[in-house]
C-alpha cells in the first residue's frame, strides 16, 4: 500500500498478486489490485477483480464507490448511479462518493438531482475545487447563475493556480451579465494553459456576448481543435457560426456533441431550431429550410415521447424559431407544432403545468392559482407584465412602458417582472412606477413559483421569441388568463397563450394567421413617446456618404432582407441610374443634386453583412446596375448621430416582408419621409400602419412595383419631399402619447378577468 500511493504501481501490484497466490480470498489485495488496474485504464480486469472483492465484502463503501468510478470509465451511467447510490448509504458523509453521484447524475443528464449529493459534498468540503467547480457547473445547468458565480469564486479562493476555476467563473460572470469581470477571468485561465479548451470555450462564450462574433468563431475552433471537447463546447461553437450566417457548416459541431452524448437535449433542441437561418442565398433555400423545421419538430417529438427525459424542459428557448418570422409567409402552422413542443417539454418540469395542453375554457375553470386573492386590493384587477427587455429597448420603448405607465392604478395592481440581466435608468424608473417588481437572477422554479405565486388576473408577455427564460414561462400556465403582444410580431404557437395583443392599423383585413385569438387594440395599440434624443450631424465624408446626391437610407438589419425582395433595391437603383433625358422639370431639379445612393447599414456582424453584399451584388449585375456606384455599406450610428443623417437624408425605404417599427418612429420623430409596404401579415405593416395613422396614404405602398416607382418618384423630387417633411412635422403628434389603445386594454383586461 505504501508503494501504491507513492506511484509504484508495477511493484505494488506484484506485492498484491503474491498475497492472493498465498491467500485467494484476500479482500485488499484482490479490491487494491482492481484500483491499479482501473488507474492503468484496464477497466475490464478492473471490474472483474472489485466485482470479485465485493463477493468477499458486499458493504465496504470504498470497494462499492471504485466500482461505480469503472462503471463511469466505461460510460455505463447507469451502472455507476446504483454503485455510487449503495456507497452513498453506507457512508453519508462521504465527500467523495457524494462526489462521484452528483458527476454521473449531471452526466445522465439529471443536473437538478445532482444538486443534492454536490451541496452536501460542498458542506463537508468547501474548499474542494473538484466539488466547487462540479457543483457550479450542476447550477449554472440548472439556471441560479448567482449562486454558481459564488460557488466558483470559492474555487478560485481555494486554488488560484487553477485555470479550471477561472474558466467557470468566466462562464458563470458572463451568464450573469458581468463581462469585463467574465473577459479577466477567461484571459487568466488562458494565461495559466493556453492549451485549455475549457479557458478558449469561456473566452469564446464572452466574445460572442459582447458582439465579437468573428474573434468568438476563431476561438472556438482553437477549443475544439484540442482534446476532449465538452459538448458544451461544440454547442457554443454551432451557435457562433449559425449566427453569423455560416449555417450549413454549424451542424458538424452540433453533430459531435450528440455523438458524444445522444441524449444531450439542448444540442438536439438546437440542431431542430436552427433550421430557421439569419441568412438566405436564395429563395429556395428559404423553401428548404422549412421542410427542415418541419422534420426537426417531429424529430424532437418522436425523441421525447420515447423515453422520459427529466432535464429536457431545460432546453426549451435555448434556440429559437427567431427567424422564421423573416419569412414573407404564413407561420401558423410550423409556430403551432413548435409552440406544443414547447409545451410538452416544459410540463414534464418538476413545476410545470399538467394542464397545458388543455383549451382556454377548461383552464379558465380549475386554474385559478393558489396565491390569486392573497394580498390583492379589493376590486382591483392585478395584471403583469413579463420581459425580458425592461430597459432603453425597442420593445420597451414602443409597446411596454406606455402600456405600465398608463393603466389606471385605481383599477389596476401592476406587476413587473424582469427576466433579462441588462439593466439601465429606465429599468429603475420602472421599478418605481409599479406595484410590485420582481427581478432576478434567480432559477427557472424560482421564477416559476414567483410569477404564479403572485396571484395574477392576467399574465401579458410583450415579446416571446427572442429569450430562453421568456418563452419557457410562457409555455407555463402561470395565470388565468395570458396574453402575447407584437414585440416579436409573430404568433407564438404555444398553447398556454390565450390572446394575441395587436392593433387595428396594423392587421391585415383577413387572415387567419394566429393560434391565439387576437385582440386589435385601436390605431397602432400602443402608447409611444418621442425618443428626443440629442441631435450630431455626422460626418458625411467620414462615412463615404456623397454630399450632393439623394440619400435612401435602407436601414434595417441583414436577416430583414429577404432575397424574396433583392430585385426591388436593384430596380431601385437602376432607376436612379437611367438616362435622365426627358425627365423635363424633375429632371433638372434631380440633376443637380445627383443621381442618388441606397445606403445600408452594416450591423456589426461582418460575415452576415458580407453575405447580404454578395448577394445584392448579384442581383445588380442581373440588372445591369454597378453596385459600388449606387450602395454605400456604412457603419451602425449610435442614436443621436442616425438622427443627424436623417434630417439630412431624402428618404428612409422601410424593410419589406418584416417592416420596421421604431425606425420609422425614429424617421418620422426627425422629420424624414418612410416610403412603407403593405405586407400580407401584420410583421409586414408596421411602417405602413404608422404612415396611414398619419394620413400620408402617398407613402405606403401596396405592390413591389409600385414600392420602386413611388422611391424613384420621391427621390427625383426634392421639393415634394420637403412638402411631405412639413406635413410630418404637422402631423406626427396624433403618434405619441395616444391613451386610446391603453383604454381599450383596460377594458380588454376587465372583459376577460372572470
């Protein structure tokens, strides 16, 4: 034994075999010899010798716990659960085989069940980094990214020369949102084993939060390039490419983690969701691409249904359908079977709903949660609001915070409850404005228990779609009656949500396009206020933009360009091309000032920007138009310096299929004209809801063709748009401070609280 621990294994193994030459039966000899063998990596002599001592000794702890370690070498988790589960009885204290249970149950994919065994691991020894870093790793699983950042910070304190540590501190910080603390932490790891792909996945994980799309990819290939990836890893990694376009080559990386781990339900959630692209070549790969989707969805499905999966609601919103909404097509459908998935999985949570999938009407009956009457103002109907974006936020600012601000609070009890980790001055303004307001970060149950405990009325999600936490709360029954408004203007699919909050101007005539029943709130249905913000002229030089030339600022992100619609900006730009010969009297007004740029604007990420140009150019050169001659691609603007190249600009052409909201607020605030279309779906019609609310009919346009001819019409005519920003600036207050939509959702709430 004193050879043994001292590293001599060949000599001590020759003592043990000369012991069971003379005594066959010998339990130490026989379970020790079986320890050499596992340590050598020979797990087979190892099982068969331990399995041999334990005939001898069927209840000593240690030859049970090195049992279970064998089984967990040859990945037989289940095997190893039972031997570590025995040892565990024997022994309670056991930090080790308290160890050991908690590893292979977050390997089996059961990180909330492990919680048990770390935590009791973690009181016995809280300077262990083993148990330190496992058991933040089980939490930051399971959702309480604050207590895996203290967890972690404790390992760091034990061991500061350990790189591991370090590197699930960083993941564990930028979790929470801290990412100059997560950028130290992931850069000291690295500098203590630049060959660790734990410290490179932590370090690319930071990156790609703070919007370094390109410098995240470089370094998670240096991760995955190096030994024994974790399918962590490789997930962040097919995130990483699949966000920045390159969507074919993120499915290698997806693969290999469920090679490494086929049960592994966030890499199979994701592999389905990422079907729906940032980035379309062609209109046919957008065809493909929901065939795709389909078969993803009724993949999960099959794989859910044939086993129990216990942990698998964990990976409900991880990725999301964002981007089929993108789409210039019917979603109901595709959002339909995706909203019951949603459901499904997130029923089989610990606190889920088992009535999920039941129609309003019977939930309405038996649902009332426990906490409904505790603490409620008499007469008053108590409503929340869930968001992640309770900040300086496009959703806040065109749709929650009128909505919070101005429901009558001798009526109503208002609820505020931030799921997102951004916070700024108007996250505090807000706090103050409600009745209550419930902030995190705090475990999924835990906002489950907060969100139902506080015995809402009515439960109103402005945006679902664009966050994990959001979407699983809303795939819950956690009030009589829920609702989902446009923040993300795309049906939501989920059986769990009752109402679609929309607007009169926005919608459609007909259209059966929602698994909600929807509520169109009058005029726009919101309550907006002008941003005002302080007002830079930009360098136009600076920029690349000409001084004398009619400026068409085309304003939206890369993934609203569909190329469903690549030949309008083409058509556009070969008009601002043509001869000018005939033009007569708009022809000498245009020739002055130029023939006129398209002016996109890059997004800040590079590859998915470069895709859109390659893809614009090619539909150029299908018209014959140069595209270097009539494109400037010029950075994003921080606010104050976009609304100085508005007021300078001559038009602002809104996106087509998924039309643009608060930048055509944003145009009209500073006096620019928004030539809009009038799309088949209500994702399409923002701009043009807003430019018929104003009365200016001469700026929607209800056809591709008649898209291009209104823009090369307006932007040959310099004093017709001068008149229409005068009718702007004369007009534009019937947008703001209008308390009509917020009436009627007053009285919407009163109807449908029962």
């Amino acid at each position: 034994m004193a050879l043994h621990h001292a590293g001599r294994t060949a000599e001590a193994a020759e003592i043990y075999e000369g012991i069971l030459a003379a005594v066959p039966q010998h339990f130490d000899a026989m379970h020790l010899l079986g320890v050499i063998a596992l340590q050598e990596g020979r797990l087979d002599r190892a099982l068969s010798l331990i399995s041999a001592a334990l005939r001898l000794k069927p209840r000593d702890a240690a030859a049970i716990n090195n049992l279970g370690t064998v089984h967990l070498r040859k990945r037989e988790l289940e095997r190893a659960s039972e031997q570590f589960e025995r040892a565990v009885k024997l022994q309670p204290n056991s930090v080790g085989a308290l160890t050991n249970l908690g590893t292979v149950l977050r390997e089996l994919g059961r990180p909330r069940e492990a919680l048990v065994p770390l935590q009791r691991a973690y009181a016995g020894s809280p300077t262990s980094t083993t148990v330190c870093n496992l058991l933040g790793a089980c939490l930051l699983d399971t959702g309480d990214v604050r207590d895996a950042v203290t967890v972690f910070e404790a390992a760091t304190l034990a061991d500061p020369a350990d790189p591991d540590g370090w590197s699930n501190l960083a993941v564990a910080l930028n979790r929470a949102g801290d990412g100059p603390r997560a950028r130290a932490c992931a850069d000291k790891a690295i500098a203590m084993r630049p060959d660790s792909s734990v410290a490179l996945a932590a370090l690319a994980a930071v990156q790609f939060e703070q919007g370094q799309i390109e410098a995240a990819i470089a370094t998670y290939r240096e991760a995955v390039a190096l030994p024994e990836p974790s399918t962590q890893t490789y997930c962040g990694f097919a995130n990483a490419l699949w966000t920045s376009g390159r969507c074919a080559e993120s499915f290698e990386p997806l693969g290999r983690a469920i090679e490494m781990d086929g049960n592994n339900a966030v890499a199979l959630w994701k592999r389905a969701m990422s079907r729906c692209q940032p980035f379309y070549d062609s209109v046919a790969e957008i065809d493909a691409s929901r065939r795709a989707f389909d078969a993803g969805l009724a993949q999960l499905k099959d794989w859910f249904d044939a086993a129990a999966h216990a942990e698998a609601y964990a990976a409900v919103g991880t990725t999301q359908p964002f981007f089929l909404a993108y789409q210039p097509f019917n979603n109901k459908d595709l959002l339909t079977c995706y909203g019951r998935l949603c459901a499904e999985w997130m029923a089989s949570m610990p606190l889920g709903s088992p009535d999920a999938r039941r129609p309003p009407a019977a939930r309405k009956k038996d649902t009332q949660p426990a906490a409904r009457a505790a603490g409620k103002t008499p007469g008053k109907i108590r409503v929340g609001f869930a968001s992640a974006h309770i900040r300086n936020h496009s959703v806040w600012n065109a749709i929650t915070q009128g909505w919070i601000r101005n429901l009558d609070r001798t009526r109503f009890e208002v609820y505020l409850f931030q799921l997102g980790q951004t916070r700024d001055a108007l996250t505090e303004r807000a706090r103050g404005e409600v009745a209550h307001f419930e902030d995190g970060p705090k475990t999924l149950p835990g906002w489950v228990r907060a969100v139902r405990g506080a015995g809402l009325d009515a439960l109103i999600y402005p945006e679902i779609g664009m966050d994990a936490l959001t979407t699983q709360l809303a795939a819950l029954r956690l009030a009589p009656v829920q609702a989902a408004a446009w923040g993300h203007p795309e049906t939501t699919g989920l059986p769990t949500l009752d109402w679609y909050l929309s607007a009169d101007a926005l919608e459609p005539d007909a259209g059966d396009h929602y698994s909600e029943q929807l509520v169109r709130l009058p005029n726009l249905g919101v309550c907006i206020e002008p941003l005002e913000p302080p007002i830079v002229t930009p360098d136009l030089a600076a920029l690349g933009l000409p001084t004398n030339e009619p400026l068409l600022l085309c304003p939206g992100t890369p993934f609203k360009y569909s190329p469903v619609y690549d030949v309008v900006w083409a058509r556009i730009a070969k008009g601002l091309y043509r001869s000018r010969q005939g033009w007569g009297r708009i022809a000498d007004s245009f020739r002055r000032t130029g023939y006129g740029r398209l002016v996109f604007f890059r997004s800040g990420n590079d590859h998915l920007d470069d895709l859109l140009a390659q893809r614009l150019r090619r539909a150029f050169a299908a018209e014959n138009v140069d595209f270097e001659t009539r494109v400037c691609l010029i950075p994003y603007l921080d606010r104050p310096r976009f609304f100085g190249l508005m007021q300078h600009a001559t038009l602002m052409l809104d996106t087509l299929g998924f039309s643009g909201f608060n930048t055509a607020v944003q145009a009209i605030e500073a006096g620019l004209p928004v030539l809009s279309h009038e799309g088949a779906f209500m994702r399409g019609r923002l701009a043009s809801g807003i430019m018929r609310r104003m009365g200016l009919a001469e700026l929607v346009a209800t056809t591709q063709d008649e898209f291009v001819q209104t823009a090369l019409r307006l932007a040959m005519d310099p004093a017709r748009c001068d008149e229409l920003r005068a009718e702007i600036a004369q007009r534009r207050g019937i947008l703001f401070h209008d308390l009509e939509p917020v009436r009627a959702l007053e009285r919407w709430l009163t109807s449908s609280v029962k």
